[in-house]
C-alpha cells in the first residue's frame, strides 16, 4: 500500500487528521484529503512536509 497519514502540525505537536490518505487535493477551499474509502476531510492547511518511506503528510495551518 502507498497511501500515508495526513497530521496537522503545531509547534512540535503533531495532531493525526486522516489515516490512509489517496488523495491530497487543492480547493479554494483548503486540502481536500481522500482516504482509500471514499472519505474525505477539508482542512485549511498547507503541505509542509511529504515524508513518503514514513508514509506521512505534514500539514501546517494556512
């Protein structure tokens, strides 16, 4: 599987936001974030960091 964890990141405090994410989408909106079910999260963040062999998405408040 290739699909990550998506953690919004404040401070030095990572919160977990979506688990199994396929999709990373830009709206006008913010991150549309998709999971391998079909859920999906908005979340008004930016990407900060993408640590693929850690299958993590770093966001950071926008």
């Amino acid at each position: 599987m290739c699909e990550a964890n998506a953690y919004l990141r404040e401070g030095e405090e990572e919160e977990l936001v979506l688990e199994m994410v396929d999709k990373v989408i830009p709206t006008e909106d913010g991150l549309l974030l998709e999971d391998i079910y079909g859920r999906r999260k908005i979340i008004k963040a930016k990407i900060k960091e993408l640590a693929l062999v850690e299958h993590k998405i770093i966001l950071e408040r926008d």
